[in-house]
C-alpha cells in the first residue's frame, strides 16, 4: 500500500462516514433551529422543550433512512473485505491502482 492509497482510504471512507450522518445531523440542526426561533420569540427557556423534539425527528430519520444506510454501509463493507487480499498482497502493483469503490 503506498502513502497515496492509504490517503484515498481515508478520505472515502471519511466521506462515507459525513454522507451517512448527513440526514440526521441535517435534520437535528433544522429542528433545533425552529425550536430556538420559537424559544426566543415567546421567551421560554425550558431545556427539555430544545431536547425530546429534536430526539424524536432524529429517531423518524434513521427509520426513514435507515435502510438505505445500512444498504450503503453494507456495500462498502462487502467492497473493502472483497478488495483488502489485492490491496495488500502487492505493495507496488494493485494498490498503486487504486480504490474499487464503485462510485453511484
């Protein structure tokens, strides 16, 4: 494996990663964002009001998103064991090629 390829690694499996949390961390910041505006305008400071809606948008996300998380992780996964023998067996040959995971 050359410095190259284990940069690539990283930076694919990093954005498998961002793309994976993206729907939740997405729908967390809107929700929290419309819990803040209605906190400020009617001057209501409870802790617990920011908390239990923005847990439960979070938790319809992964329900709604999870299959298809799950169907992504599980690709690259599967992509990684299948390709990890030809990475590692030549140290100047395969790895220089670069990294199979299909792009869609």
């Amino acid at each position: 494996m050359t410095p190259e390829f284990v940069i690539d690694f990283g930076r694919r499996s990093m954005e498998m990663v961002l793309t994976l949390a993206l729907p939740m961390l997405g729908v967390g910041l809107i929700v929290g964002l419309a819990i803040s505006i209605f906190q400020a305008t009617t001057h209501i400071q409870e802790q617990t009001l920011q908390f239990i809606p923005k847990i439960l948008a979070i938790t319809v996300t992964l329900v709604i998103a999870g299959p298809w998380m799950l169907e992504e992780l599980t690709d690259f996964t599967a992509n990684v064991f299948t390709h990890f023998p030809e990475w590692v067996r030549i140290g100047d040959g395969v790895a220089n090629d670069g990294l199979f995971i299909p792009r869609d």
